[in-house]
RNA sequence: GCGAGAGUGGCGGAAUUGGCAGACGCGCUAGAUUUAGGAUCUAGUGUCGCAAGGCGUGUGGGUUCGAGUCCCUCCUCUCGCACCA
C-alpha cells in the first residue's frame, strides 16, 4: 500500500528511538575502535537558530555514519551556562539567572529532540552546577600550589558596561568583545593564570597539530607573538636608576639616539626633572585617559614629551634624551625602547617631528647614508658603521650575535625572547561564576579553601540587580581556615573560559564527586578525535584548552600534550540585517518595503551579519520544521555550500531538498511491496545486461563519493551525489514502465536499501521509515555502511574527448581496451575529425590513454 | 602595512596529481496533467549567433598539445593581526 509523505507523523514516530535504543551510548570500556567526536558546548541562551542547527547537523550526520562504520563514538554534550549574558538577561527580566539558564537549557533540548540530534545524555554537564564548578575551584587551588595562579596588581582592562575586568583576548579593536562598550583601564589587583610559562611549548606543539586548520594555527602563532632579541641596561644620567628596554636590533644600539618610556612606565614619575613635570603629567593624563582605540591607530601623528633627564648608551658612553611618548606600549617588552630612527621608521617620524637628531650605523654596499637628510628610516641590511669595533661587518643574525655576546661581557645586556602573549587574567567582577576559592585572612594571607570544604557555593541570594559576591556579606563573611580568625572570601568568580578549558574531560566522568574524573578513562578516550566549532574561537577557548590540558599532564592528570587531534571549523551562517537610525534592528521579514522602515519609512542601512538575537537577524528552524518536516531543514542545511565556509541563509532553495525527500519517498513507495520478497543476491556486474549495468556501475560510484564526502565534511557534494543516485533509479524505472526493459529485482533491492542507508545520517528520520517500509525490522544504525564493488568503478566503455588544436571537437565512445590503445584511439579518432583536418598538417597527436586524442595541426 | 583565504551562469555552488567548465539544487521557459496550483511529470536553460561557428571561470601576461586548476602582474572582497620595539 502506497502512502502519501507525511513528515510529521514520521519524524514524531521516531525521535525518540534512537535515544531509547541507547545508539548514542557508548561503553566506555569497549575494546572496538572508538573515537571521540565533539561539539564545542553551547552557551544556553533562548532559542537556537539555523546556524547553530548546521553546527549540530554537522556532528549528528557524521556520528550516524561513523556508528554504521563499526566505530564506538563518544559524543557527548553540555552546557557553558556560567557567564555575563545569564546575568544580563536575567536583570532585564526580573528572574534569577539560574532560573533562566536551566529554563535554557531544557528548551536546548527540547530543540535537539526536534532536530533529531542526538548525544550521549548520560554525560550531560553544566558548568553552573555546582558538582561541576567545584572542580574548576579544585583545579584553581592544584594551580595556586604549582604557582600557576597568582594575584597581582596591574593596570587592566575594564569594561564599564559589564561591570568588570576583561582578559585582553576579550577586548576587539578596544571594545568590550561582549558589549561593545569602549573598554577603559583601571589599576586594580587581580588572580591571573601563568599561561606565559608555556608560551614555547604553546608555540612548538602547534607544528604537532597536523589536522588543525593551518589559519587557526597563524591565529595563535601571531597571538603568543614570539620574538627573539637582546634586553639592554641602561644608566640613568647621574641616578641610580636603570631603565631596561627590549630590542629585536640590538645591532642597532650604536645608533640610538635617544630613549622613549611608554607614559605608564613606573619610572616616568622619579626621572622626570622638576622643570619638566608639569608638561610631562600632562601628557601622562592624556594619556590614560585616551582610549585603546584611538592610541592604536598607526596612521597619525607622533606625539611625546621630554623628561629632561638623559640616559647613558652603553655602548659608546653617550648622553641621550629621554623621552615619553604612546606609541611605546607598557605591555609590551619592558615598556620602553631606545630609538634608532635611522632603522626605525616609527622612531624616525619622531626624530624628524622634534627634531632629534639620527645617526646611521647600517649603511647599503656603495652608499652613504645621511642621518641628517634621510626621507625614511633604512630597516634593511648592509655594512656595520659608526659601531665602534663592530664597524665593517655585514648586519645580520651573525654580527647580531658578536654584539650581544660582547655587551653581555660588559655587563648590560644579554639575548632575550619575548612574548606578545601575556598571563591570562581569569577574576571577574560579577555573580554568575565560579567563585574563586580563598580566603583573605589578616594573619595568615591568602589562604585556600580546604579541598574538603569545596565548592564554595555561590550564595543563593535574590538576584535583584547587577551584584557582585563583593555585595554579599553572608557569601564573604568566613573564618580564616588556617587560624580560625575572623577573614574574608575572595569575590571575584572565574572567567567562564576557566570553566571550558576541560569540560571535554569531565565528560568521562561528569558525576564524580570524588575526583575531577578518572584519569585512565580520560586517557584511553583522550585526546578528542574530532573537535568541531565556530572560528571565532580559534584563539581565546582553544588556546586556553591547550594550556589546562598542558598544565595537568604535569600535574600527573593526564598523559597526552594536546587536547584536540583534529578541528574542524564551520562556517558561520548569516543573514541580512536592517537598522533604523530611529528604531534600532528591524527583523527581516518585517521589511516589507525594500530598504525602508516599517516604522517611518526611512532609509534602512542594510547589512550582512552573522545571525544574531541583537541584530534581529535570526532565522528560527521551526517554522520551517512545520512546513517541510525536520529532514528538509537538516538536507537543506548540509547542500547550501561547503560546511567549511561562511554562507547567506536563504530558503528559496528549500523547496528542492523537500523535493528530493518526496521522489526518495514515491519510488521507494512505488517498489516496497514488490521487493519485500526478493532474496538478496550478490549482484556480479559482469552478468548484467547494458541497462542493469548502468545501474550498478551508479549504484557503486555514488556509494564511492559519498564515503569519501562524508570523510571530509563535504556534506553538500555526497547530497548532490545521493539526489543523483535517485534520479539514476528514476531514470531506471521509468526504462523498466516503457517495457523496454525487464525490472531486475534484487539489483533493484539493493539498490533502493543502500540509497535509503547512505541518505540516513543526513535525513534518519525518513531513512528509519522507509527502511521498515522495505521489510526490515532492525535499525538503520544496526546496519554497517553501504561498501561499494571496485570493479563497478571502471566502465566497460569510456567516452574519449577528440581535439583539435586543445578545442573539443567529437566524441568516441570506446570499450575499455580500446581506450588504452593509443595507437587504435588515434585510428579511430582520426577518422572522427578527418574532415576538419583536410588541406592541415598534422604535427602532433597526442594520445592520453581513457581520457583523450588531441590533434595539433598547423 | 603584514598574514591568510576567496573571486566560476540570474542565484547557492560542482570540477585541483593540468585533460568534456557549469555536477547537484534553486529560479526561469515551454509542454503534459489538473476545477485550481507555491502540486506532480517531461524537455530546455553560460553567452553571442538563423546557422556554421565564435566567446566564456576578476584583470593582463606566461608555461603547455591542452590552464578554472601551475607561474608572474594588477584589481576587488572577506577574515585575522597591526606604532609589538
């Protein structure tokens, strides 16, 4: 009996089963191949839309077929619900943030469910729950023993909108990654994590990451920003003070002419003379209070002032200025350099501005530089001048080494490596996180939270408002756990990047309140085979990763040095978004009229933007889940364009994926019953009549595409592959209706099965359907993944391109031994195109065996 | 400025050890069927041309019998970094 495609009724049949069938449910101890594969955890935030479903798709499809391969997969999921949007959120609405997070969270799920994507639910984790984030208090204190966490003082970032300190991974272009609010400084003392002792290994185990995509690698390299110099001393002119400055030219010292200190530099306040004080706060103060933004643009004007005081050059005993100015950045190096304009072309533009004077000391073969006219600093190589001892040699790594070698000698210099990378600052101002786990005491310091006393709970307090622990006397009230005196909690809570640099290991053991997991799990399943996610965290969550998973194989944790084997990044989905200038974002389906406001008819500026609640730009799967079903939304997903890139949601193109699924659905309808009875036979190809044929050698070559797509994430080609399979077995049919030719039943059968399992891991819903509709009583993921024939991959006849000139000009239709003939090709292929070549001489023929002829005539 | 990636029909995109450009899908055109069509089926659909044929993968050049693919030049776009000493 035919029946019509009715999606729902289908896909509500079976989006339970696989859960219930504990198909996403691996043992753990099973001996089979195994693998992990993982998504980045989400942030439970509202409603998910289409780009985060490709996210999941992505995962789903691939898992599917991996589990039809034989493989035991892992593939968990959870939930990264710590953070600044709950809290936000949860101050515009008036609830708690916990209770809006977990309210979140089950409609995540209720969201999988309907997706049809399925995880391992047994290892559910929240990094709010407090059997969680007691282990990231846990890890905090093994890193606080290893010296891996210290406090300290510093000028930090801070962003007024959210009310706290940012890491500087956190801060874009110097605005608030979050907010966009322009990010200000503030000296305050705050818990950082010793990231920097790893910078080399952070650096060299990248060249182990050989599945990585290598733009997130350059990512990294660039951020950890490794550069190899000397560190020069300098002696102030009659003081005791010496001022070190980072150089990459140490080469260059006998050309500097003068010395410039980032305006923060703790030194400013003491060697600046009296005279020289007033100009000089001045500028400090303006200084600070101009914004990262504006102080990193490189195109405008040097600016700066003199301390009046100079400095020593080390090296041939001269008097140079010293001087302030921000384009010397506190952060970087040691905050202040030594100029040498005539090799610098930003400390050339300030010598020319105030006028200080520039001395060459490399010079090109031949030429003869003068400091006094040159248009722009010489940063290239050439022979050593006005260098002392040093003069005559070739510039270069050679003579850079002589020098350093020979002021280290003398006792103010030494070779140095410097990182842009700097500890990561992990203290947050706010209440949903992990609350940092110690205490201040008078007495004794700080002092940790005893392990048996973990977690600190975050106080269960009505959330009324933005609110800090720092604003809950109950929460940091304690007593000294070393003395016993009356002490005070720390109040700050961790950055929620703390939390997911090892979620992925918890995972193996998320209910364990006796240890942060069991290492020989974590061992036997780590690292992540497939780790896969957004670009946008190539650097901030994947590096911090890397560092936890670092640190804990020295604290004895886990055995292997990086966490993700392989990443794969996928493409962000975006969308067109308007704004009014009036009336902010204004969702896309409320522009009726192109371009202008609903509101007031103004002009809107249109742009395209990555799908987002705030832009108003999102694309909800419901809708069209209701309209053409579940597997629709999930093939249409994966077709639009290599799940790699970038891409424009646009649903015009919907309607054919909804298509494919009704003639997937018609023809299988239309054989079912017919081939319920047929026993399976192994079909040999070389028995096959020409019309059979055609139809095992597709059979074959499109189960051959689709394994190797599916191997690299090329889902939208093994789409195009399958919907090519089933217009073959149209085509087939349609043959078989015209009685041209007789229906070959269990070729048929098997065709129509292995179509209905290689389509599975992308539609499973109407694959479980039809799948029982053919007569089979098991699970779709019970059935091993179609294999293909090799022999089916060669055709008995292959079609030889005839040229002339490189130009196409006929075909040849040959059989297989013919077609590595050459000297019976060029025969045959003559004859073709003999007219064409009439009154021309033939020069060249060339003869490529199976593919073509090609006849160069003049 | 530096680094990476991309540029192919009306649209999304296929094709990479150099060998039929435009698979698959959308849209469009025509026809069939239908009371009807945002349904289904069939055929067509890069472009100019009645045709033969010419032209076509951002630009210009090169290598080659043959280039979307390799090399050089330039242009445009996207992303990352950016006064990092």
């Amino acid at each position: 009996m035919s029946r019509p495609y009715d999606f729902k009724k289908i896909e509500d049949k079976w989006r339970d089963f696989w859960k219930e069938q504990k198909f996403f449910e691996p043992d753990l101890k099973s001996t089979g191949k195994k693998l992990y594969y993982l998504n980045m955890f989400p942030y439970p935030s509202g409603e998910m839309h289409v780009g985060h479903g490709r996210n999941w798709l992505i995962g789903d499809a691939t898992c599917r077929y991996l589990i039809m391969n034989g493989f035991t997969v892992l593939n968990p999921m959870g939930f990264d619900a710590f953070g600044l949007p709950a809290e936000n959120a949860a101050i515009d609405r008036g609830i708690h943030p916990k209770e809006w997070t977990y309210k979140n969270i089950e409609n995540f799920k209720k969201q999988f469910r309907e997706w049809g994507v399925v995880f391992d639910w047994r290892r559910e984790l929240a990094t709010c729950d407090p059997g969680y984030y007691k282990w990231n208090q846990w890890l905090f204190i093994q890193f606080y023993k290893r010296e891996l966490a210290y406090r300290k003082a510093s000028l930090v970032n801070w962003c007024p909108g959210c009310d706290t300190v940012l890491a500087n991974e956190q801060v874009v272009d110097g605005a608030c990654e979050r907010c966009q609010s322009e990010v200000t400084k503030k000296d305050l003392t705050q818990w950082f994590f010793k990231i920097t002792d790893y910078a080399q290994e952070l650096l060299d185990d990248l060249d182990k990451l050989q599945h990585w995509p290598e733009r997130v690698k350059i990512m990294q390299r660039n951020w950890i920003g490794r550069s190899e110099g000397a560190l020069l001393r300098f002696k102030v002119e009659g003081a005791s003070e010496e001022i070190e400055v980072f150089t990459t030219r140490p080469d260059t010292l006998y050309g500097a002419t003068f010395m410039v200190l980032a305006p923060e530099h703790p030194l400013v306040e003491r060697v600046t003379t009296a005279d020289r004080k007033k100009d000089v706060g001045t500028y400090v103060k303006k200084a600070q209070s101009e914004s990262d933004i504006k102080r990193q643009i490189t195109d405008r004007d040097k600016t700066g002032e003199f301390l009046g005081a100079y400095i020593i050059n080390p090296a041939n005993g001269e008097k140079i200025p010293i001087w302030i100015a921000d384009y010397v950045l506190l952060g970087y190096g040691t905050g202040a350099i030594m100029a040498v304009p005539a090799h610098d072309q930003r400390d050339f533009e300030f010598a020319r501005k105030f006028d200080l004077p520039v001395v060459p000391v490399i010079q090109p073969e031949g030429e003869a530089l003068d400091g006094a006219t040159m248009a722009e600093a010489y940063p290239h190589d050439g022979v050593m001048i006005n260098s002392g001892e040093f003069n005559g040699l070739p510039a270069g790594p050679e003579t850079i080494n002589k020098m350093v070698d020979s002021f280290e000698k003398e006792g103010y210099g030494k070779s140095e490596v410097n990182y842009r990378l700097r500890d990561w600052l992990i203290s947050r101002q706010r209440y949903w996180g992990t609350p940092i786990p110690m205490v201040h005491c008078a007495k004794c310091g700080i002092v940790p939270v005893p392990e048996e006393d973990l977690p600190v709970l975050l106080p269960d307090v009505e959330f009324l408002g933005k609110k800090g622990l720092a604003e809950i006397p109950d929460f940091y009230e304690t007593d000294c756990p070393k003395c016993g005196s009356p002490a005070r909690r720390d109040t700050d809570t961790m950055d929620t990047f703390v939390d997911s640099s090892w979620y992925f290991m918890r995972y193996l053991s998320q209910d364990d309140d006796q240890k942060i997991f069991d290492s020989s799990q974590v061992n036997s399943w780590l690292p992540v085979d497939q780790y896969v996610g957004g670009i946008e965290h190539a650097i901030l969550h994947l590096l911090y990763a890397r560092f936890v998973t670092k640190a804990m194989r020295d604290m004895k944790l886990v055995k292997f040095d990086e966490p993700f084997i392989r990443l794969f990044t996928q493409g962000m989905i975006t969308h067109v978004a308007f704004r009014c200038k009036e009336h902010g974002w204004i969702p896309p389906q409320d522009v009726k009229e192109k371009n202008l406001c609903p509101h007031d008819g103004q002009p809107l500026i249109q742009e395209l933007a990555k799908m987002s609640k705030s832009k108003k730009n999102t694309i909800a799967p419901t809708k069209i889940i209701e309209e053409y079903g579940t597997d629709t939304e999930r093939l249409y997903t994966l077709f639009m364009g290599p799940p790699e890139r970038e891409i424009e949601w646009n649903d015009e193109g919907i309607r054919g994926g909804f298509r494919f699924l009704n003639r997937l659905w018609t023809i299988v309808q239309k054989y079912k019953d017919r081939l319920k009875n047929v026993t399976p036979a192994k079909i040999d190809g070389e028995k096959l009549n020409k019309r059979d044929k055609q139809l095992w050698h597709v059979m074959n070559e499109k189960t051959y595409a689709i394994t190797k797509d599916f191997k690299k994430f090329h889902f939208n080609t093994s789409v195009a592959a399958v919907m090519e399979f089933n217009n073959e077995l149209y085509d087939y049919s349609a043959a078989c209706d015209a009685e041209s030719h007789e229906l070959n039943a269990p070729l048929l059968k098997q065709a129509i099965e292995q179509l209905i399992l290689l389509v599975s891991p992308i539609t499973p819903f109407i694959a479980e359907e039809l799948w029982r509709e053919i007569g089979h009583e098991n699970a779709v993921l019970e059935e091993s993944w179609p294999g293909y024939d090799e022999s089916a991959l060669e055709r008995d006849e292959k079609t030889i391109v005839i040229q002339v000139n490189g130009k196409l000009r006929a075909q040849l239709l040959v059989p297989a031994n013919i077609a590595t003939d050459k000297a019976e090709l060029e025969k045959r292929a003559l004859q073709q195109v003999e007219s064409r070549l009439e009154g021309k001489t033939v020069r060249k023929v060339i003869v490529v065996p199976g593919k073509l002829v090609n006849f160069v005539v003049g």
